[in-house]
C-alpha cells in the first residue's frame, strides 16, 4: 500500500490524459452530484456530502474538504458503458439493395475516478450481461477493456444504502486499477492506494508517494469499518429466489401498484438494468436509413407489447417483474443477484418507494 | 414511396396556429419535405389551394362550433390518412376549460350580441367525431416529432413516437430530478415523452403539455404533491391545463375539486 498527498491525485488525472484517457470523476451539477469529464483536481466536489432517503436528495456542504465524502447519486457508470442513446449502424440505398456502414468508429478510452464497490459490482454485473459467452456487446466490450478504473472506498454509507447485505461493498475488492482510500484528520488529508494491475502500478510509479506506514492503514480500515456499520438500509437476502417466486400472488404487490407510477425512474438510474429498445428511422426520401438503440425499461408498456398484445398492463405487473428479476430471476439468468445495493432506486423514486422495505412487506405479510 | 407525390393538407380547427406553425419551422426539413410530398392545402404557407382527395391531412385544433363538427366530417372523407397534432386536436386544448363552466354565459359576458354566437358546450379532440389514425401530442407540438410521424407515414412504417413517461427522456439527458432533489411538483411521471423533458432540464416541473402517458397513476402522484405542501385547489389546476379533457387528467383534477 501507498500513500500519497491529496494534490497527487492532480498528477494521477494530468497522468491519464497525458496518456490519452477521457477522465470522467463526479463533480456537483444542478443540486447534486453526476459523473462528468473532469481535467484537474478542482472539478471533484470538495466539501460536498449528500443527504438521501426515499425519494429525497439534497446536496450538503460539508466540513473537512472531503473530495469523495458523498454516496452514489443520481447517474452510475453505466451511461458511459452502455450509452443512453446510441447509433448502431445506418444504411444507404443504391442500384443493387443497399449498404450497411457501422455507426461506431469511436471508442473513446475512459478513465474511471471514484468508482464506489458496489458500482464496480454492476460493471461485473454488466459484463456478465453483454459478454457472456453466448452474447457479446461491440460497443460495450470495445470500451470495457480500455477503461482505467480508479476505485474509492466508501468512508460513509449513504441513508439508502445497503450494499452490505448485497455482499457488495463497501470494499473494493477486484477489478480495479487502483483502490483509494481517503483520510482526513486534522491536520493532513491523504490518500491509502492499493495497486490492483500493472496498468494501476505503472501509473503509480509515475506518482510521488510513501509507503503506508501502520497509522495510515489502520486509519483506512478504520474509514471502512464506518461505512460498514452505518448502512443505511438492509435487505435480507436468505432464501430471496424462493420467498419472490411463492409470493407471485402477495397482496404486497396491489399495495406498491396504488403508489408505483410506472415512470421508469427506478431502472434508469439502476446500474445494472439493461434493457433497450431499438428504432430503424428513414429520412423523408427513404434512402437512408439509421438504427439506434436506445435505454428502455421492464415499466413502460410498449416494452411488454408483442405481437397480439402486451402481457404485462398493468402497474403491478410491471413492478413484480422488476424486483423479481432483480432479485430472484437474474440469480437463475446469470448466477449472480442483478442489485448491487446502491439504494439508488430508492431515492431516485418520486413517491420513494423502497425495494428493501417491499422485500420485508413481503416477509411480514407471511408472519401474520 | 409511390411515384406520384403525396398530395398534402394542412388544416385548421379551434386553435392558436402554434402548431402549425412547428411545421414552418422545421425549415431544414421542409425543403426536403416539400421535395417529396405535393403541397395542395396549406393558407398559413401558401395561397394555393389544390381541392381535396388528399394522402395525407393534418388537422390543428378542437372542435368547438358546429362548423368546426360539419368541416372535420368533410375533411375525413376527403384524406386518406388523418393526423391530428397538438394539445387542441388530441384532447381539446386549454380551451376545453370551457367544458366544466356554462358557455352561455361566457358568450354574455364576451360579446356585445351574443345572439351571433354558435358553439358548442364543450371543447373536443377530433377524435371524439371522426376516426383519427395517428394522434401527435404536445402545446406545441415538437417539430422533429412531427418530421418523424410524416417520415414514417411517407415510407409506410409506425411512427417512433414513444408513449411513455418524460422521466425516461430526463434521465436518458442526465437531468437531476426536480421532485426529488428540489422538491418541486412535476407531472412527468405520468405525462408522455415528447418535449425532451423541456422544462425539467430548466430546473422547472413538468406542466405536462404532452398529455397522459400510456399507463398513468395521476392518483400516487397527486397525493405526493399533496406531501410537498400543495393544497387540493392546486393539485386541481396543475391537472386542468393543455390537456384538462384528457381522461386521466380530468379525472384527477375532479378528484381533487373539494
Ligand atoms: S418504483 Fe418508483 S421510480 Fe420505479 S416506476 Fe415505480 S414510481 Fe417510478
Ligand atoms: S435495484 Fe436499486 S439498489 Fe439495487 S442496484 Fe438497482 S438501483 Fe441499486
Ligand atoms: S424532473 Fe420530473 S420528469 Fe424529470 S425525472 Fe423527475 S419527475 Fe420525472
């Protein structure tokens, strides 16, 4: 482990754009903190915390200067791998049919700084989704393997957090380039920096640092040991496949239908959704022909329409779809739960409602 | 698309002409679009009056006079594909604010012989008295909506007009949500795509100009408003507006009148 001065995380960003990268890091924008392109230092979102619950989120100011004192907010890293709105390929028409030309000649190489445990957790959710051996993302896949990911360890937990009972955090554990932690105390603020590949330690080498000395590991495992024990939320996950898949009919779910507004907040800003729509559009005359895909979510009711009709119109079953496949049915789909337990879908609700607090409705209704 | 152009109509009911007026203002794609479609019916554009069969007319307006109801029968029969566009058309407009008053009254207070006057109760969309096969929504409507509805109806496929919530296009622009970060009332949850989440990318909420989306739960939200602070009278107002007469809308805004 190495430490390293707070004004050194300048030179790890001047570093990745010397060597080509699009560094993206969180900064404040309109009342909260989004994931943006970042150039120095100054971009982070010093002294910013964050204050969540369902349905709530305000930025507050905090005292100790903090660059990564706030929890996940609305966006996730999601919206850089797997793009809102994309062009897959277009076409022209000429004498003989027409001709294909692939949309996408640029893959920008991107530089992660300040991916929380429980985000690296949905990358790896996402890659077993768009590289799984059967089904491979060009775009995706293309952009995944250059990406540099600089993780930071969770010092706080956020009101909705609960990537704890998730076994998703609040430790980076893998897959990452470099891990830090941030210390502040009263007088220094650092960083504790894990190399995770040689790509994360050739960069190191470019940085002035010390090796950690027993304080300042024990202070990280310190920060660690906060987060841990303030998890906003909790999910219990024992038995969670079976419990979702007997409980199809739980009145639970006429309950979460009178406030669920179907309006797709919760799986837009969920970093592990995935779903999309994809739309051919022609020009006036015909001849040229776009295709783009496009985010779409298990809650809007063209998603479900298929020939004949749409098996799932109404709000309740749009909602038990959702948290069943996130739960239960992604564990059978893909060997791992699809929620990282970021709590993002909750606050990001407009009327606030809680999968965690749902989960245990559910379990109560079967106590009584 | 058939060797003979397209001949097209544009006509006008009860309205303000904005929307109309989204199609001149698609300038770039006008040109393009003049290229592939005869223009037979247009007097905001063009003094040139081709009569009808047309392919294609757009309607602008509600039916509110009992000429409006004579003119939009002839019109149906004279268009092979009818396409209504804007709040007025699809779901009567603001002025169907008249529809819960008595417009005998109103015509006494407005006009010196009111005698003159001829209309009908209530405002409503083109769809309440003629079959209608595509309904673009909006207060305006927007433009590259517009372009794609005549793209597709051009080359014979459906429309990508998306029916669900504007939160998908304010989240799909990286806005921060205003009810959630801001606490201020807005109607995207239950209102459609269209704008491009407008006025909350202006850290305003959604006044829901795009009309119901497909599948709303206006009841959850109202009483999140009523959570936020706003009184029964408000939530009643923010229903009655563009779109007062569209069922979803209307019904909530009744609920909230006491
Ligand atoms: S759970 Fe909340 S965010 Fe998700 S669709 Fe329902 S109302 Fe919208
Ligand atoms: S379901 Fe909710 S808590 Fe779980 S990963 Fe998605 S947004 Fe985060
Ligand atoms: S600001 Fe309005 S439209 Fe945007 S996500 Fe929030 S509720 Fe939906």
């Amino acid at each position: 482990m190495k430490t390293i001065s707070k004004d050194s995380l300048d030179k790890i960003i001047g570093y990745l754009k010397y060597k080509g990268y699009k560094v993206i890091g969180p900064s404040v924008r309109d009342g909260a903190i989004i994931y943006d392109e970042i150039s120095c230092i100054e971009d982070l979102p010093a002294g910013w915390g964050d204050e969540q619950e369902a349905g709530h989120y305000r930025l507050r100011k905090r005292n100790d200067g903090a660059l990564f004192g706030y929890a996940a907010g609305p966006q996730s890293w999601k919206k850089f791998l797997f793009p809102g709105k994309l062009k897959l390929w277009e076409a022209e028409k000429n004498s003989k049919g027409f001709e294909i030309t692939p949309a996408n000649g640029q893959f920008p190489k991107y530089a992660f700084i300040g991916v929380r445990s429980c985000e690296l957790h949905a990358v790896f959710i996402q890659d077993k989704v768009f590289n799984n051996g059967m089904f491979s993302d060009t775009y995706y896949n293309k952009i995944r393997k250059n990406i540099f990911i600089a993780a930071v360890n969770c010092a706080e937990a956020g009101k909705t957090c609960f990537c704890v009972s998730m076994k998703t955090g609040p430790k980076a554990e893998e897959g990452y380039d470099i891990a830090l932690t941030e210390i502040i105390n009263q007088d220094e603020h650092y960083f504790v920096v894990d190399e995770g590949t040689p790509k994360g330690s050739e960069l190191m080498e470019q940085i002035e640092s010390l090796t950690s000395t027993e304080e300042q590991l024990a202070a990280a495992d310190d920060a660690l040991k906060n987060a841990e024990s303030n998890m906003g939320r909790t999910l219990e996950t024992d038995g969670i496949k079976s419990l979702l898949y007997k409980n199809h009919a739980n009145t639970v779910w006429d309950q979460i239908a009178k406030r669920c507004l179907s309006c797709a907040n919760c799986t837009m800003v969920c970093p592990t959704c995935f779903c999309s729509n994809v739309e051919d559009v022609t020009d006036l005359s015909g001849d040229h022909t776009e295709r783009w895909r496009t985010w779409d979510s298990c809650f809007n009711l063209d998603y479900s329409k298929v020939a004949g009709g749409n098996f799932r119109t109404s709000i309740k079953a749009r909602y038990r779809q959702w948290m069943t496949h996130k739960l239960a049915s992604w564990i059978d789909q893909f060997g791992i739960s699809g929620c990282v337990g970021c709590g993002r879908c909750i606050t990001w609700c407009p009327v606030g409602i809680d999968i965690t607090k749902e989960v245990s409705n559910i379990r109560k209704s079967l106590k009584n | 698309m058939a060797n003979k152009k397209p001949k097209f109509a544009v006509f006008k009911m009860s309205s303000c002409d904005g929307c109309q007026l989204s199609l001149l203002d698609a300038e770039d794609e006008l040109l393009e679009l003049l290229g592939g479609i005869e223009l037979a019916y247009f007097p905001e554009a063009s003094s040139r009056m081709l009569k009808g069969p047309y392919d294609i007319g757009l309607v602008e307006g509600s039916i509110t006079t009992p000429r409006n109801v004579e003119e939009i029968r002839q019109i149906r029969k004279e268009c092979k594909i009818l396409i209504t566009i804007g709040a007025c058309a699809t779901a009567g407009g603001i002025q169907a604010l008249r529809n819960w008053k008595d417009v005998k009254e109103f015509t006494k207070i407005v006009y010196a012989s009111p005698e003159y006057i001829s209309t009908l109760n209530r405002s409503l969309p083109v769809s309440s008295y003629v079959h209608v096969d595509f309904e673009l929504r909006g207060c305006p409507i927007n433009k590259y909506q517009l372009i794609e509805v005549l793209k597709a109806f051009l080359n014979h496929r459906k429309p990508n007009i998306a029916t669900r919530s504007v939160c998908v296009d304010c989240k799909l622009k990286g806005n921060v949500c205003v009810m959630v970060a801001r606490s201020t009332p807005c109607l995207g949850p239950v209102t459609q795509g269209g704008c491009n989440a407008l006025c909350p990318s202006y850290d305003r909420g959604c006044f829901g100009c795009y009309g119901p989306m497909d599948s709303t739960n206006t009841s959850s939200l109202a009483a999140e408003f009523r959570e936020m602070g706003e009184t029964n009278y408000e939530i009643m107002n923010v229903f009655r507006s563009y779109n007062a007469y569209a069922e979803p809308f209307r019904k909530e805004s009744e609920a909230n009148e006491k």
